[in-house]
C-alpha cells in the first residue's frame, strides 16, 4: 500500500531514493504485532531449511486486491492500491 515508483512523461523516475519512495518504517506497525517463527525440517532444503523468496513481499498484493473486491465488488489491477483507485473503480472520482 505504499510503494509506488513515480515517473514522468519521459520515463525517469520521479522518486529514486529512500526520502521520496515511500516504504513501511518501524513505527507503522501496531503495537500489538508480534513475530512468531515456526520450526521446520524440510527435507528439499538446505540443512532443512524453508526459502522465504519473494513470497514475504508479493503476497500481499492478490491478497490486499481479493479483499477489496469482496468488499466493494471492484478489482484493483495496478499497485499500489489507494483510496483514489478505490474511488475511481466505484465511479465516485473521474
């Protein structure tokens, strides 16, 4: 929901450093989350180990889009997902 790579009509990138892309900080999450890590002994794996991949970061793209659809009837096809596209895909704003 923050990331977004800006660009102009050119094609350069308007926001290419940390100050101006927008990413999740430390203080965004609530107070109550927790991290709870899951053993595992996975026989494919390096020493047993499960990869994480780029599931941790591109999962919550169909996730976020399927649960405004069921909530709102509206696919968001272009990320990331902000209240304007939300209105726009109702035919609230033009």
């Amino acid at each position: 929901l923050y990331e977004e790579l800006i660009l102009d009509e050119n094609g350069v990138c308007l926001n290419p450093d940390l100050r101006n892309y927008t990413v999740p900080m430390i203080g965004d999450l609530p107070e109550e989350f927790r991290v709870r890590l899951v053993e595992t002994d996975d026989p494919y794996g390096p020493f047993g180990a499960k990869s994480v991949s780029e599931i941790s970061v591109n999962g919550a793209a169909p996730a976020i889009t399927n649960a405004i659809h069921d909530a709102v009837g509206i696919w968001i096809r272009e990320w990331p997902v902000t209240p304007e596209k939300i209105l726009r895909g109702l035919g609230v704003l033009q």
